[in-house]
C-alpha cells in the first residue's frame, strides 16, 4: 500500500495511515507504520529512476 501511495498519490499519506491504524492488531502499530513508510519510500525511489 505504501509503495502505491508513494507512486500514485491516490490518498493522503495521513489518510492511508489513519485506516491502517483503524485495521491493524494492537501492538502491531509501529511495526505497520514502518513498513508503510518503506514501502512509501520504495515506490517514490522507482517513480524517480523511471522518470527523473
């Protein structure tokens, strides 16, 4: 999810975060933040290789 945010811009960063945390066990809170966050910065790393 985080990759298609990163490259699309579909949602609001906050917004994918907010129903993430809407959805996930307790205590798994940072552990699906970062991997958002990876994946986010994963897909704006390829977006730029393929047109910057």
């Amino acid at each position: 999810l985080g990759a298609i945010v990163g490259i699309t811009h579909v949602v609001s960063e906050e917004a994918l975060k907010e129903a993430v945390l809407e959805r996930i066990p307790a205590g798994t809170e940072e552990m699906n933040i970062k991997a958002l966050n990876a994946g986010r910065k994963a897909g704006q790393e390829v977006l730029q290789t393929k047109v910057g």
